[in-house]
C-alpha cells in the first residue's frame, strides 16, 4: 500500500509540473498582434518592382485576431533602394512608398504596425498594388503577408499571386520660401524647401529632391502639391500626410524628357512654381528656374 501511495504522489506531481510548463509555453506564445510585413516579389518573366520603378500605393485591408486597423509608421526593405517617403492613411488603408535609385532583385519588404481593437477581418489582406504613374501591378506580383507580435511569438501568414530616383543635375544652394504672414505660437505651419535653380543635363535622370517640413501640427493633416506647369517639373508623392509624430518628408522632382529636350535644344530656362497646401491651412511656395548649362 505505501508503494502505491508513492507512485501516486509521483503521478500527482509529474501532472502539476506538465500543467505548468504547458501554462508558461501558452504564455510565451500569446501575444497582440501588431506588426505586419508585406513581401513583394516580381512573377517570373515580370519586372514590375524593376527600375525605373520608384514609388508604390498598397491598398490592404487591415485584419488578424485583435487587430483595428493600421498604425503609422512604416519602413521599407529593398536592394538597391533608398527609401526617400513613407506615408500610411489609416482612413483609406493606403500604404505609401517612396524611394530612389533601382530595386534590383525584383523583392519589395514593407513593415508596420498594427492598432490594437476589435478584430475587423479574419485575415490581412492586400486588395491592390499601384506603382508610379497609378499603374496596377497586382497580377505581376508574389504577395505574402506576415502577422507577428513584437511581444511574444504569435504569428499568422498568407500569400497569394496576384511617391522616385536618385538626385541628378547641377543645382545651387538651396532655399525655402514662406508666405511671411506672421503666425501665431499655436498656429500651424508648413516649410518647403528645394533647390533655386536646376540645371538640366543629358543624360541623366534629371531629378532632385524637395524637402518638407510641418511645425505645431496637433492632428493628422492632408497636404496636397501644385505645380504651376507640370510638364516642366512633375512632384512625387502630390499628396501625403503630416502629423505631430510624422511632420517632415522628403519629394522627389522630375523634368520629363521631352522638357529637358526642348530646354537643352532651344538653350532656353523656365520658372516653375511648387505650391504646398495643407488641410490645416498651413501652406508654402517655392519658384525654382528649370535651366539648360547655355542658357542666357
């Protein structure tokens, strides 16, 4: 009898000490959801995510087991590629991405963070993939999605097959321009800045950046760019977010070629005019001069 006694003890013991190492393995494993990561890849025979690619809009519908929706803050992995803007619109579910010089291995590595909520979808799911130019590329790409939580080893995947380059050109010192109204301390405000003049030169890509800066934004804001002659400089991404955690960014500028053509054959120069407006009333304006090397 005192046998069996001792080897039920040792049964009763071997089954609490099962217990909780199950507990502290189920423990670890918990966790929020709240990061995702989109990989792109280029279908065999596509070269979509290619140079002269430059900028990206991904529609998603945000989902996973404790998810709302999606979090600012986003980062792009990619080589060859330098990222220049990212922008997340958390209204629309839009993930933007801007970056310069040429992906060279057709992959794409987008990363987020998720807000925490009621779950929305069963599952993360990218609706649409546009690239520069508003063109779709959803059907040329390998689309995989990874859910994963930053605090614990929780993670969930699916896949399904389904606003720019490198600063070129001559340019002098850059300026930034301002409306010079007076504004107050708690007033909104919004710098643009680039370079005075451009100097066109063949070959080349012809491209240069603008620099944006907000100041006392207190909520998410809508900004928007004009080009007062947008087949003399076109600006990339022309619409974006700026916000109190998010508030300066970097465009990219382009002179279309058949511009350059004309600048360089005529040796000619031209002005352009870069509005800024934000939702908030912020805004700015800069004129730079669109030249050619012999331009009188």
């Amino acid at each position: 009898m005192k046998k069996i006694n001792i080897i039920a003890a040792l049964l009763i013991m071997l089954t609490v000490s099962f217990n909780l190492i199950s507990l502290k393995v189920f423990s670890q494993s918990t966790g929020q959801l709240d990061t995702y990561t989109i990989t792109l890849t280029n279908k065999d025979g596509k070269t979509s995510l290619n140079s002269p690619t430059s900028a990206l809009n991904i529609k998603v519908t945000p989902g996973g087991q404790g998810v709302s929706g999606l979090d600012t803050g986003v980062s792009l992995k990619a080589t060859g590629a330098t990222t220049l803007l990212t922008n997340v619109d958390a209204t629309t579910n839009v993930i933007s991405v801007v970056w310069s010089g040429g992906i060279s291995d057709g992959k794409a590595i987008i990363t987020g963070k998720l807000k925490q909520g009621n779950t929305i979808a069963q599952n993360f799911t990218v609706v649409k993939v546009d690239k520069d130019g508003g063109k779709d590329i959803t059907a040329d790409l390998n689309i995989t999605v990874n859910l994963s939580s930053s605090t614990g080893s929780v993670s969930s995947s699916s896949s399904s097959s389904g606003s720019i380059s490198s600063s070129s050109g001559s340019t002098t010192t850059s300026s930034s321009s301002s409306s010079g109204e007076s504004i107050s301390s708690t007033k909104p405000s919004v710098t643009l800045s680039g370079p005075e003049e451009f100097v066109v030169k063949r070959p080349g890509s012809n491209t240069f950046k603008l620099k944006v800066k907000g100041a006392k934004f207190s909520k998410t804001s809508k900004c928007e760019i004009e080009v007062s002659d947008d087949s003399l400089l076109r600006v990339k991404p022309k619409r974006f977010l700026l916000s109190a955690a998010r508030s300066s960014g970097t465009l990219l500028a382009k002179v279309p070629n058949i511009a350059v053509k004309d600048l360089l054959e005529n040796n000619s120069s031209d002005i352009v005019t870069v509005d800024l407006s934000c939702s908030n009333d912020a805004s700015d304006s800069i004129d730079i001069i669109i030249t050619s090397p012999n331009a009188e």
